[in-house]
C-alpha cells in the first residue's frame, strides 16, 4: 500500500495533470478560439514549472530530494493559485470596473519595459474579467485555484510526512 502512496508516483501525477492542463490551455486556444489573457498565459507557466519540477522528481530515486523538490512546487502551485483567485476577482468585478484593456502581448514586448509588461500581467487587464468558458459552474481560473491547491496541498504531504 505505501508503494502506491509513494512521493515518486505521486510527482508523476502532478507531472502528468500539469502538462495535460497545458494540453488543454492549448487545445481552448488554438481550437476552441479562446484567446489567453495575461492572467492565463501566467498561469500557464505555473503550470510548466510545476510540471518541470515535478517531473524531475518523478524520474529521481532519492526519497530526500523528492521531498527538497516538493517545496518548491508548492510555493509555484501557491504562486498560481494566488494569479487564480485575481482572476476570479476580475471576473466578479462589474463590467465598469474592470481596468482597461492593454494592446496585446506581441505588441507589449515590442513596445513596453519588460517592468510594465509583468506589472499588467500580474494586475490583469480588460479581457481578464470576460468568462468565456465554463464547467460545472466554474470558469477557466475556477477549476485552475482548485488544480493548483490540489497540488499545493499533495507536494505539502510530501514535503512533511516523516522519513
């Protein structure tokens, strides 16, 4: 039974779930037509290093540094879950309130100091408060929050539970 508990398999499938979220950010955008907004495209990244880390947890064998590897996937699942919940709080906030909408990204890069293109990222835009997509209630960064403290919560277990 703690074979099947173990912190290895347990990264596999953070590894997994991470890069198969990814496969379906990119299945929404490039087949759906959802276009990404600064919020989402953060929270992609998110999701790539946890599943980065995760995955070089899953292929190691030393039980210690699956458990030094944990910690910082949750501080990047925590990371995440934060972009999350300021995402949801855009997409609760009136039409009205919402703050502009910014050129996009391509042009962005082009145009602005790196410093402004991470501060409107970060803070979110317009478009960030448009829900385009939902699933049993929830939006895109709805059932992101629940992944991301999913997984904050496994690399948690695995980062304190006893040798």
């Amino acid at each position: 039974m703690v074979a099947l508990l173990s912190a290895r398999r347990f990264h596999g499938l953070v590894a997994l779930a991470s890069f198969s979220l990814l496969g379906v950010a990119f299945y929404m955008e490039y087949q759906m037509g959802l276009e990404p907004c600064p919020l989402c495209m953060l929270q992609r990244i998110a999701f790539f290093m946890i599943g980065v880390f995760s995955l070089i947890s899953a292929l190691g064998q030393n039980a210690s540094w699956q458990r030094k590897l944990a910690l910082p996937i949750v501080v990047l699942s925590l990371l995440g879950a934060g972009l999350a919940i300021r995402h949801l709080y855009l997409q609760s906030l009136p039409m009205e309130e919402l703050p502009a909408c910014l050129p996009g990204l391509s042009y962005m890069f082009e145009v602005f100091p790196w410093q402004e293109i991470m501060q409107a990222m970060i803070m979110g835009t317009g478009e960030c408060g448009d829900v385009v997509w939902t699933f049993l209630g929830l939006s895109i960064p709805g059932w992101t929050l629940v992944a991301f403290a999913t997984m904050a919560l496994i690399n948690l277990w695995i980062a304190i539970k006893a040798k």
